[in-house]
C-alpha cells in the first residue's frame, strides 16, 4: 500500500463531491498525449517516417506527434467514434467500440497494407492505447467481421479479464499478436503505449500488435471452455488447428521492435493523490491493477473504507482510498450498465449510507461500459434518495442497471470524449470524525 511521499498538510474543510471530481479530472489530465509524447519522440530515421496506431487516445496522440515533428511525415490511425482529432498530414479514421464493425475491418485492412514494402532506413511511430483491439477487427483467413463480432459480445458478457479476452482475441487476428510489427520487418518500429491494462503488460493493450506474444491457441481455448463461450465453428478451427499462432518472443521479425510506456494508471493515480494532499487529505493507493467482479471489490473496498471511518486504519481521516485496474461484469441482468457504476452501486449498498463516506467511479476514457457516461458519484444521501424515489439498490444492482440508477439520482459522472484511457479510476473519500 502506497500513501505516496510525505505526509498530508493539516486538513481544512473541502466540498468531497467537487474534490473527487477534481482528483478524477487530475488523473485524466495526467494522460494527456499533448503532454507525454513529446519527451518520446525518436531521432529522424534517415527514411520514411511512417506513423500508424489504434486506440481511443490514438488520435489525440497523432496530433502530438505532428505538433513536436518538424521534419515529413505520413501516417494512418483509427480511432472510436466522435474521438477523431484534426490532423495535417496523418489521417485519422473512426471504427466503432467495443464491438467492431465494417469501418474497423476496411480501416485495419489498410493501416496494415500502409506498412508493407518498408526498407531498414524506415521507422514505424506506432501509437497505440486501450479500445485498439476492437477498432482493428481484422480476422484471420477463413474468419468474417461476422465471427470477431460474435466472439467479442461473448467475451463481454463472460466475465473473462481483460487478459483472457486478449488472449483470445490475438488468436483469431491478422493485425494483432505481434503481427503489426512482423509486418513492417525490416524498417525499425518505436511503440508509444497509454496502458489501459492491469500489470501494463504490452501484450494486452490493444491486444498486442507490435508486442511478441508469449501465449498460444491451446491458452485461447482453455479460456474459452473455463467460462462456457460458445464459438462459431469456423473460430474454434482456427483455434483447435493451430493456425491462429501469433508471433513468438526471439522471432527475428521483432528485432528492431521497440515498445515505451508512456502513461499509465499508476501515473494516474499518482496525479490524483497530489490534488488530494494539497486539499489537506491524505491519500492511499491501494493498487493501480485490481480486478475482480465489479460487485466484489465493491464490497472489499467498502470494508476497508469503514476500518478507516472506525478505526482509523490504515490511515486516519481524512482521507481518500485511491484504486485503478480492470474490473469486468457477469452480465444477468437487462440494466443499463458499466463495471465502475456497478462498482459504485454494490459499495453503495455494502456503506448503507454512512454518514462521512463519499466516493467516485469512473472510466478514464469517458465510456463506462458502453454508454457515453464515465462514471458516477456517491453520497451519504444516495441510498436515502433513490428509496424516496422508489429505487431499490439491490434490485437494480441485481439487474445490472448502475447507469439508470445514477442517472435517476442526478449522479452520473459526463465528460465527453477524454481522448485518452488509462482505465478505471475509484476514489472513496472518508471525512474526518
């Protein structure tokens, strides 16, 4: 556990709702490609500089990219809808999140012809961030856009993590796996990475297309058959062959492969803890990769903040429980739903509306689940309201309805498209005694 370095100022009195609000704006601020591409930026390449990417961020970066290179340039990235940044002289295209469509498949299909024929003088800038394995939905021969589709709804509403969904994905895939960067052999590839991911392993951001992949189809399948998924034939023959082997560490196509982390929930974390210290409120990290069904950690979390609010362990209030990672959600239910206001809705219901705890949870990236909501906000008064209103907490937690019971309180977290996505972001602020 990390309360970050130094001890809190002397606390003075603080609005918890506008303070939460300013720790989660700071931790999305932190991630900004305007502020963290430009100490990355390679020597000119005494070729073609050609710059390629997916994600959410990947538009907002190749902007940054532009903006600090002085030198010629072109370049391809697809990015979600309503994420597209105004570029000169790379173009950016909008594919659809998280389940991919046409777009995406065309779009994939030519940011992979754009890196062929390359020579050694060449560098690759590929710029990738989290919601690139759903915006590059290209499959392996014999599979369809079709197949991909299907796959991803299952691994949704699985309740598989974020890896294992990776895991399988990279198997079914033309682009991911290794296979972007195979692709460019021999010009050199520098990989500029916003994690999204728990452990910011690169294999699992965006699914990997520049990363060597350490696992295989026979991983992919144990996957598959440890949550019940159903797969089309001709998926689970790609699988069960063989044929969907991604590419392997020490392959020699990798070897002027270069991948650089430039912003990740921990930093994020990190941000949100200052704003917190400099309101005179101590704050700890549990950990920047916690994952775990949504309603679980809900419960944990509201466990530990209730020590606090008792006891005065681990640390006394004021103070703020400050958590990152990858939650998922087993879909039961027909509510309107992410894992964060899942998450909210089940610490709600574990805090039963004690007096001095606040909280806020919210998607980095703006989209908690799939709706263009981030996240939302818990007061003392919340289980209170929603009962005056006729909400019942544990129905609507059991339906997974987190959005349309924040949404009906007033409580829903709107920023709109952040242009980055280091991934979920908890604070639960518990007030002095």
């Amino acid at each position: 556990m990390n309360s970050g370095a130094g001890a809190a100022p002397q606390a003075r009195a603080v609005d918890a709702r506008l303070l939460l609000r300013r720790m989660f704006d700071a931790a999305v601020a932190s991630a900004q490609p305007a502020r963290v591409i430009a100490a990355h930026l390679p020597q000119p390449p005494k070729g073609r500089l050609i710059v390629v990417g997916a994600g959410k961020a990947s538009a907002a970066m190749a902007r940054a990219v532009e903006d600090h290179w002085a030198g010629e340039l072109e370049g391809y990235v697809i990015t979600r809808y309503g994420y597209a940044v105004p570029c000169r002289r790379i173009q950016i295209v909008e594919a659809a999140h998280p389940v991919p469509d046409a777009a995406g498949l065309a779009a994939a299909g030519e940011l992979l012809r754009r890196v062929q024929g390359l020579s050694a003088d060449d560098l690759v800038l590929c710029l990738i961030s989290g919601g690139g394995s759903s915006l590059m939905p290209l499959p392996l021969p014999g599979l369809t856009l079709q197949h991909k589709q299907a796959v991803n709804r299952a691994l949704l509403k699985s309740g598989a993590t974020i890896a294992e969904m990776n895991t399988v994905r990279r198997h079914l895939s033309a682009i991911k796996g290794g296979r972007l960067a195979a692709a460019c052999h021999p010009a050199r590839v520098l990989s500029l990475l916003i994690s999204d991911v728990p452990g910011d392993d690169p294999i699992d951001i965006a699914s990997g297309p520049t990363a060597a992949d350490p696992t295989s189809c026979a991983d992919a399948l144990a996957i598959v058959e440890r949550y019940g998924i159903e797969l089309p034939a001709p998926v689970l023959e790609v699988l069960q062959s063989g044929r969907g082997e991604s590419v392997k560490p020490g392959d020699p196509r990798l070897r002027g492969s270069e991948l650089r982390l430039i912003a990740t929930p921990q930093m994020a974390l990190v941000a949100a803890a200052a704003v917190a210290r400099d309101a005179g409120v101590t704050p700890l990290i549990l950990g920047d990769a916690i994952e775990g069904e949504a309603r679980d950690v809900g419960k944990v979390l509201a466990g530990i903040a209730l020590q606090v609010a008792k006891h005065g362990q681990p640390a006394a209030a004021p103070c703020v429980l400050l958590s990152g990672g990858e939650t998922t959600v087993t879909v039961r239910g027909k509510g309107r739903g992410g894992r964060n206001v899942e998450f909210l809705l089940s610490l709600a219901v574990a805090l039963n509306g004690h007096a001095r705890i606040h909280a806020l949870a919210g998607d980095t990236d703006g989209v908690d689940g799939q709706e263009e909501i981030a996240g939302a906000l818990l007061a003392p008064d919340s289980l209170a309201r929603a009962w005056r209103a006729g909400l019942k907490p544990r129905e609507r937690l059991a339906d997974n309805d987190g959005h349309g019971f924040f949404e009906a309180l007033g409580d829903s977290v709107v920023t709109g498209p952040t242009l980055t996505n280091v991934n979920d972001f908890r604070a639960i602020l518990i007030g002095a005694p």
